[in-house]
C-alpha cells in the first residue's frame, strides 16, 4: 500500500514537471516570435523610411493666374438671312424672248432681267388709245349740244326735258372719256410689265425659265422666273432664353441712360471654315414675343458685308456681348480639377507643398475660366501635372507665365 502510494507521487510529480517544461517552451517561442515581428516592423519601416527619402519629387509646371479686364459673350448658332429677298414672277402672260443676265450677276434696282413678248400689249395700247380718241371726240360733240341747248332754253326754243338729255348725254361721254383713260393706262402697264426688271440691288440667282417658253402672269399662278437676294448688309437669327433676352433688354437701357455709351449691344460672328469671331456687327433686334414651345425669342444681328464672303442660308456662330468690362482672375481650363460637383485647384506654397483650394467658377473666356471665389492673383497654381498630386505633398516646380491668348478678351 505504501508502495503504491510512493509510485503515485512519484507519477503526479512527473507530470506536474513536464507540464510546467511545457508552459515555459511555448512562453519562449511566443517571445521569440514576437521579436522577430518586432524586428520585421522595424526593418520595413526603415526600408520606407530610406524609400521616401530616395523617391524623386512630382515635376510640375506652376503659374500665377491672370489679371486682366474681361468682357463676357454669351454664344449662339444661328443662319444668315438677307435683308431683302425677292421672288422674280412675271406680271403677264406671254412667250419669254430673252434673258439679260448671267447666273449669279450682281444686279441693280431697275436692271432689265428678262424680255416677254411685247406686240400683242402694243396692239392692246394701240387699241386702247383709239378708243379714248373716239370717246373724246364724243365728249366733244356732247358739250357742243349742252351749250347749243343751253341757249335754246334760255329762248325757251326747247323744252326742259330735252335740256336735261343734252346735259346727262355730256356726263355720259365724260364717264367714256375717262374709262378709255383707264383703258389706256392698264394697257400701258402691260406693255411694261413685259419687261421683267429687278426690284433691288442684290445677287441674282439662274433663269428658272428659258427663252421660248410660255410664261403666266398674276394671280398665284405666276411663273417663278428666278430670285434675287441683297448681300449687305446681312441678317443673323438666332434664339435666346429669357433670361438672357431679360440681360440683354436692362444692359440696352442702362446704354440710353449714357452708362454704357451710345452704341447699340455689340455681336460677332464666325462662319464654318472661321476661328475666333472675325465679323464685328450688332443686335438691332429682339423678338416682342415669346415661342411658347421653346421658350426662346429671336434675336437679330445685322452684319455688314461688303466682300460676300456672308451667303444667305449659312449656319454662323454668333455671339452676343453680355457684360460690361470687369477685372477678373483667369486660370486655363486645364488647371481646374474636378471632384464630384466641387471644382478645385492645387496652389504650391513658399515651400514647395501643394494645397488643395476649392474654387467658384465664373464665365468662359477665351480657354481660360473665370475665378470668382477662392483663388488671389498672387498665389501660384499648377497648371500641368495636378493629376499626381495629394494634400501636402511637395513638388518640384517650374514656374511658366500665362500667355494672354489663353484669356481672350
């Protein structure tokens, strides 16, 4: 019993010292494991450490923004019209027997364009003429009787009743007299008409009818024998919201007040093949009413246009001044950094670190863009490379000036 007592002991002791050898195995390994980890962190933090230190800095090119007076344009798409615009028709009927003019000639008020037939309206003057002749005579006749009668009353020679014949029969032929005259006035008219002259000065386009053919006269019927369209000045319409028009109206009586001079609001125009806005004109006039569907009125410019180089029918931009000069801050397009609905700029401190700004944006100008919160003209801001950048890293700059085309005024 004893014995077995002893070999327990002995038994529960071995176990109670391997279990502590074991607790103190895993306490080492645990230690040692963690200053491996220690020493690992330490490591890498030195290799970053020594990589920030080697890692070159973002080459940037940086600008102070520009300072200048603007003027803002509000841009429009609209087509040229002629100010005048005639549809050649003929007057009378009859068989066209010349064309006096070349495809596209420029043309004079009163140039003869096209010749009609003219012998069956010289029959109908000549005929009419005679006819007045005769009514005439008639005329004449009458009021020989009239005095003749008169004096035969007087003597009591005729009765009243053939008195009042005398006189009624001169009031006839009168009557005939002066119908013949309207015979002869419409038969003159005729004649003329049968020669087709131009009603403007302008550009004229082609014969839409050529010699030998029957042409009509009047009425809607009238043939269509070619067209003519005046070259300058030209017109330019184009549609404006209301806002803009409700701009345009206030800016027009703040000029007859004197405040903005004298002069009528200014436009300009480019056509296709154009850059910039080389046609100077300006807006003569602003539609009384509202397209209720579109919720615009028309605006005219008028632009003069000596060489023609300006044709009816094309599409143009047009574009309209629409405020007084002011100074402004300008920065390029390009340097204005988007981010979500917030617009931004990255401006570089004395010590080379980029801050980032939040900017108001104003008007288009040219390519640049109005800076009206945010920005002060001294301040330097990167104009290229902003899309490698973060809060308060620094940079490598390289300072450039803004050319003044970039800010058209």
């Amino acid at each position: 019993m004893f014995y077995h007592f002893l070999f327990e002991e002995q038994g529960v002791n071995r176990m109670q010292k391997e279990t502590h050898m074991s607790i103190v195995i895993q306490r080492s390994r645990i230690g040692l494991l963690a200053a491996v980890t220690l020493m690992t962190m330490i490591g890498c933090e030195n290799h970053d450490d020594s990589a920030s230190k080697q890692r070159p800095l973002p080459n940037v090119k940086i600008a102070q923004a520009l300072s200048q007076e603007v003027i803002e344009w509000d841009e429009y798409t609209g087509r040229i019209e002629a100010v005048n615009s005639v549809e050649v028709r003929a007057r009378v009927s009859g068989y066209l027997e010349k064309v006096n003019f070349k495809a596209g000639d420029r043309v004079s008020k009163g140039d003869l364009l096209f010749q009609i037939d003219p012998e069956p309206f010289t029959a109908q003057l000549n005929y009419a003429v005679a006819e007045l002749e005769r009514a005439k005579s008639r005329y004449e006749l009458a009021k020989n009787d009239l005095a003749r009668a008169e004096r035969l009353f007087r003597a009591k020679a005729i009765s009243e009743e053939e008195h009042d014949a005398r006189s009624k029969g001169l009031r006839e032929t009168l009557a005939a007299v002066q119908s013949a005259e309207a015979n002869v006035y419409t038969a003159r008219l005729n004649l003329e008409y049968t020669q087709v002259r131009s009603p403007i000065n302008g550009r004229i386009g082609r014969e839409l009818i050529t010699v030998g053919n029957l042409v009509n006269g009047g009425g809607a019927d009238a043939t269509l024998l070619t067209f003519i369209v005046s070259t300058d000045p030209v017109y330019v319409y184009a549609d404006a919201d209301e806002r803009s028009v409700l701009k345009y109206r206030r800016q027009a009586k703040e000029r007859g007040r004197g405040s903005l001079g004298e002069e009528r609001t200014p436009v300009e125009l480019a056509v296709a093949d154009e850059l910039g806005f080389p046609h100077q004109g300006r807006l003569d006039y602003i539609s009384p009413r509202e397209d209720a569907a579109t919720g615009t009125l028309s605006l005219r410019g008028v632009f003069a246009n000596p060489d023609e180089l300006l044709s009816p029918g094309f599409f143009a931009r047009m574009r309209i001044r629409a405020s007084v000069p002011y100074p402004a801050i300008l920065l390029p397009d390009r340097a204005i950094g988007t981010d979500q609905a917030q617009r931004f700029v990255w401006v570089a401190n004395q010590e080379n670190q980029v801050e980032y700004r939040k900017v108001a944006l104003g008007a288009h100008i040219g390519q640049s863009r109005v800076i009206t919160e945010g920005l002060k003209p001294e301040e330097w801001v990167v104009i290229e490379g902003i899309q490698k950048l973060k809060p308060g890293i620094k940079v490598n700059p390289e300072r450039i000036p803004l050319a003044v085309q970039e800010a058209e005024k």
